[in-house]
C-alpha cells in the first residue's frame, strides 16, 4: 500500500530497572498520544504497567503513527492499549499507517499490546514493527485486527501487515507478513485477527495447535514456530472481537514473566475459549 506522508503523532519511551522497580527513563510523546504513570504489578514488583491512550480514538487517511520504545538495564514492561482504536476510510483515500520499533535490552523483558486496530468502511491500514531482541532479553508484542460490521466486498480497504524480527547485530531473523486485499466471501468466515509473537530468551511452544468450535461463535488457535530460533506465533481467529479478546488475553497468561525465562505454563488453558 501507498499514500501514507505525513507524521501525525509520535510516541519515544524507554524503560529501565532503577532501585528494582522499571522506571520510564525517557518518555515523549505528542497529541493524540497519552501516557499514563507506571503501575508495579501485584504479582511481580519489578514489572512495570503503562497505558498508551489515543485521544483521537481512530487513525485517518495519510497518519503515519510512529513509535519507539525500548526496555533496557534489566527493565520489565508492560505497554498496553486502553481500547480498541478504530481506522477510518473515505473512497479512495491514503493509507493509515504505523510504524512501531521495539527494542529489548539483555535481561529486559516487554509485553507490548497496543489494543486491536478496527478498519472502518474504505480504510486502509498498514502496520510495520520491527523488534530487536538482545541474547537474554524477551519480547510478547500482540499485532491484531477486526473487520467493522458495517465493511463488506464494496467497501473493504485494505489491511497490510508485516513484523520484522532482528538479532542484536541487527541480522534478519523472521519476517511474518499478512496481507488481506478483499472481502472475505466464505459465509460465516471469521472477522477478528491477531497473532501474538513471544520471541527471545526461553521463548518455547508448549501451547498445542487446535480448533475450537462454540456455537455460533468460533475460535481457531495455532502455533507456529518461527525460524533461526526467533520464537513461537499464536495465530487466532475468531467470529468478533470479544471473543478474540478473550483468547488474546489467556495466551497473554500462558506466558510466564515473572521468571528469569519467558515459558508458557503447561497447565494453562491459554487457548480455548468460553462462550
């Protein structure tokens, strides 16, 4: 996708161990961005919680979102979205597009979950992040997207997304790309996306492939391991975006970060779902 020339919002942070708790050591941003104080979580101190607000509450034609965010010096964050930011559309117009860079220090730890991206009628949304994990450092980052009830074949924009995984030295470990440039015509097909990647140290698949059928509500769930050791991909996709909420947040819970290693708990319901 083309048309994206302007930089309209931008968000700089970086997070760092400092008296055993993760503190923001740089934090810039600029309207629509809001960042919230950084919340110790209950059950691990030393993991720090922020909550990156969108003020605006959607993307439009031409935005170029660009981000950086970086944990170093032993750091543990979690960056989270506060809700789901909508991307709107009008006939022929230009890309919405973001451009994230992760960066992840030697003992760091980031979980990064900006919220799934909903595409309007004639948006047209493309999404880059590239990550970078130091030997030692662990990375969850959440890439999802939701299809408006509203959209169908005459109306749908486009969605184009691409997650480039890096060593230290900046060597290209996995590229993951999804490119959807139609409608889905299958009836009843699913309407809701997301891949969840968990990359870097003790990154492993214990969370089985299967599909899980639920009335009128379906969910599919796959792992897929990534190539040069990167890490594993939680792939979902679901009839709404409840339901893929729902499955996004147990497969968040099935990764253990309150460890020295990034390890999915064996006895984790991580991927059903409930109706």
């Amino acid at each position: 996708m083309r048309g994206a020339v302007r930089v309209s919002v931008a968000l700089d942070l970086m997070f760092a161990d400092v008296g055993g708790r993760t503190r923001l050591t740089r934090r810039r941003h600029r309207w629509p961005l809001l960042v919230g104080r950084v919340f110790p979580d209950s059950a691990d101190p030393k993991l720090g919680s922020v909550t990156v607000q969108n003020a605006a509450g959607t993307l439009i034609p031409g935005d170029v979102v660009a981000q950086h965010i970086a944990v170093v010096d032993g750091g543990s964050a979690w960056v989270r979205g506060q809700g789901a930011t909508t991307v709107s559309g009008i006939p022929g117009g230009a890309v919405a597009a973001e451009r994230t860079d992760l960066r992840v220090g030697a003992a760091s730890r980031l979980v990064f979950d900006p919220a799934p991206r909903i595409l309007t009628p004639y948006a047209r949304y493309l999404q880059r992040t590239r990550v970078c994990v130091d030997p030692g450092g662990q990375a969850v980052l959440v890439d999802a997207v939701v299809l408006h009830p509203d959209l169908d074949a005459e109306v749908f924009g486009g969605y184009d997304s691409e997650v480039r995984i890096e060593s230290s030295d900046q060597v290209l470990l996995a590229l993951d790309a999804q490119l959807l440039e139609s409608f889905p015509r299958t009836c009843r097909a699913p309407t809701a996306f997301a891949t969840v990647y968990v990359l870097g140290c003790g990154a492993v698949g214990d969370m089985e492939s299967l599909s899980v059928l639920g009335g009128d509500r379906r969910v599919y769930v796959a792992t897929t391991e990534l190539p040069n050791a990167a890490g594993w991909a939680v792939r979902i996709a679901a009839w709404d975006g409840g339901t893929l909420r729902k499955v996004v947040s147990r497969a968040l819970d099935s990764v253990d970060l309150s460890s020295e290693r990034c390890r999915c708990r064996p006895s984790s319901p991580a991927v059903t779902s409930q109706e």
